[in-house]
C-alpha cells in the first residue's frame, strides 16, 4: 500500500485569525510560538474584560514587537483596574522598554489613573514618582496642575522635582508662581532647580 504523507499543519498567517476560538482558546494561543498566532490573540482578547490578567502576564515575557503592540492596545482598550494595577506593577520593572510602554498605556486612562494618581505621586520608589509626573503630560485632567504643585511643594527628591517643573513650565498658570519660587529656596544649590525654575516664572509671568 502507498505511504500517504501526513498534512503538514500550516503556520498562522500574518493577514488572518483562526476561528471560531473562545476565551480559553485565546488565552491559551498567547503561549503559541508563532507570534502571529499570538498577536492576533492579544487582539482578539480585547473583547473580554475578563483578559486583563492574562494580558498583563503576557506581556512581561513577550519580546516580539508586534505582539506587544497588540497587547498594548487591548490593555488600553480595557483599561480595567486589573489593568492599571498590572501597569502600575510594570513601573517597578528592570525592563526600560517594558516601564515606558506602562507610562505611554497609562496617558491613555485618565479616568482610571487618576483615582490613583496621588499614590503613585507618594510611592517610596523615586523612580515611580518620576514616572507618574511623566504621565501626567499627557492625561488630561483637571487636577495636573494642582497634583505639580503639590509635588514641588513637599517631595524631597530633587529629580522627582526637576521634572515636575519642566511639565510646570509647559501647563502651570500663574497660581504655581509662589511653589515654584519656595521651591528655588528649598534647593539653592542645586542648578537645574534654579534654571527651570526661574525659566517656568518667567514663562508664567508673560501669561
């Protein structure tokens, strides 16, 4: 009798999903080797809020770039408090890349982040703190200038203060003149405070 040769499975096309596939199907294709299974798994869990943890567990081992971008994207879609806990938890990370796509997907969540923003802003970890002034460049809400202000008022870390004087600079309206200039005295010798300091009064004192 002829030998048959067994089909070949095919790879996952880059244009194309497989289907019909439920949760548990998609979760378990995040563990695929080809990415292209796993991006569009990543995708296609955008549609269940449920997805949050699985994609955030991803996402800390994945290296491919286009599945990451799709991971991100979903998480931002869902945007859930699973999410922006797991966001928060990445802000700790070695991983530099993996920080500031956490920074870039939290800009996109005002709602969420900011009933959370003054814990980020009082985290012990410097780094953090820095961080959370990095997202409020971009999140679009009421309360940035007032949350700045506050930071240069009492943080100790000159870095933490440097940068949120940089973005005061930027958004900050008169009535973070006198923060910005008790703030000179608290660092007299330290010379960027002094520069972006006296370059945001100057900046405010033209409005």
């Amino acid at each position: 009798m002829a030998f048959v040769k067994p089909p070949v499975a095919q790879p996952h096309r880059d244009d194309q999903c497989l289907a019909p596939r439920d949760f548990t199907d998609l979760v378990a294709e995040l563990s695929y080797p080809n990415p292209a299974a796993r991006r569009w798994a990543a995708r296609d869990l955008a549609a269940y809020p449920e997805a949050s943890l699985a994609l955030m567990a991803c996402l800390k081992e994945e290296s491919h770039p286009s599945v990451r971008e799709a991971l991100l994207t979903s998480l931002t879609l869902i945007g859930d408090e699973v999410a922006v806990a797991g966001l928060v938890d990445c802000l700790r990370s070695e991983q530099v890349g993996l920080r500031n796509e956490a920074v870039e997907v939290m800009k996109e969540l005002p709602e969420k982040v900011a009933p959370i923003m003054e814990n980020l802003l009082a985290d012990e970890n410097p780094d953090v703190r820095i961080f959370a002034v990095n997202i409020l460049e971009s999140l679009r809400h009421p309360l940035v200038e007032r949350w700045l202000i506050d930071v240069i008022e009492r943080e100790p870390h000159v870095n933490v203060c440097g940068t949120a004087v940089d973005l005061l600079c930027e958004v900050g309206t008169p009535a973070a003149r006198e923060a910005l200039t008790r703030l000179e005295a608290r660092f007299p010798d330290e010379p960027y405070i002094q520069f972006a300091a006296e370059l945001a009064l100057k900046r405010l004192g033209e409005d």
